[in-house]
C-alpha cells in the first residue's frame, strides 16, 4: 500500500481533533504527524512522541536547511513538521495526517503538491457559534473573536487551493465516515468514496 500525506484542517470548534483522531484510529496504517517544537516540554511528555523539542537555535537551522514542510510561530513558540520524519513514514506505507490551520496546509501543498486535504466545515455559522459557547471555556468576547477568525478560516480554505475535500460535520459519526472514506479513496483502497 502506498503511503499517504493527509493534512486536516478547520475551525476552532468544528470537532476536527476528535475526527482527525477517529481517522488515525480508524486507518491501520495511519498516525498523526510528530511536531519539532520551541517550546518546552512539559510533565507527561516524551520527545519523539508528543513534539521533537528544539532550543530556537536548532529549529531556526532546520529552517534554514529546509527540513521543515510547514512551521509557524504560535504564542512566542515555534512549531513544524520534520521533513524526513514524514517521509520516512511515508516510504513505509504509512498514512501521515497533519492537523494544522490553513496557512500550513498552502505551505505544505507548495512542498509536496501530492498531499492530499480534508478541511471540515460547521454546518452553519449560527452551529458554530453555538458549539464555541457550548466549550464555555471564554468569555463572550474571546467567543465573537474566535468565531470572526473560524469565518476568515473558512474563505481562506476554500480561496487556498490547499484542499481537496470538505466535509461538513453536521453529524460527527457521517463525518468521521467521510474523511475516512476519503482517504482510502485517494489510496485506491475498495470501499473508500
């Protein structure tokens, strides 16, 4: 079986961690993507599993050599996907799957055009809105914030080209269902699409 590069992507809110997890549960051969980091490690973690943790000097040579399919800054952390990390998985026959925000996916799609998108969408604006006060995590404020960059999400997504599917995750189940479907579509697998 040939490998696959899978990047999944959506919005604050529309359940994509808990479908990007189903399909890596759900797909023998599929793991989720080891991140190299800046920031520290924390109790609990183990380096190669949760993050390769890099002091900034050695993730700036990373970036330098080109050893990075995508990175990006994040609350004063860096955070990128090793390229001889996925292609190693890759050459095994594995499904790799990225979960990240839509500026990485065009990076990663400008690297390696053959990746393959899934990008998951809510069923409407006012479900998403509903689901971002349900996690009752901020308040109303952090809420309307997060909702206008989910819409801004949403138009930059389907303006990328980044993304080959989207999936609208009106029922968690039928949409877990699809993005599985998708990918074993795209592998050649029966059943799959």
């Amino acid at each position: 079986m040939s490998g696959l590069l899978a990047i999944v992507s959506g919005p604050s809110g529309v359940g994509k961690t808990t479908i990007t997890r189903a399909v890596v549960d759900r797909i023998d051969d599929a793991e989720l993507s080891v991140s190299a980091t800046t920031r520290p490690i924390r109790p609990g973690e183990t380096e190669g599993v949760d993050y390769f943790f890099k002091a900034p000097e050695q993730f700036d040579e990373m970036v330098r050599r080109g050893e990075l399919l995508e990175w990006a800054e994040v609350f004063g952390n860096r955070y990128g996907t090793p390229v001889a990390w996925v292609n190693e998985r890759l050459a095994a026959g594995r499904v790799v799957v990225l979960e990240i925000d839509v500026q990485g996916a065009a990076q990663v799609k400008r690297n390696r055009p053959d990746a393959f998108g899934v990008f998951i969408l809510p069923p409407n604006e006012e479900a998403l809105l509903e689901r971002l006060r349900r996690r009752a995590r901020e308040g109303e404020d952090v809420i309307q914030r997060r909702f206008a960059e989910a819409k801004r999400e949403i138009a930059d997504a389907r303006a990328s080209g980044a993304y080959d599917v989207f999936i609208v995750n009106d029922n968690l189940e039928s949409a877990i269902d699809q993005a599985v479907r998708a990918l074993q579509s795209r592998r050649g697998v029966p059943g799959g699409a």
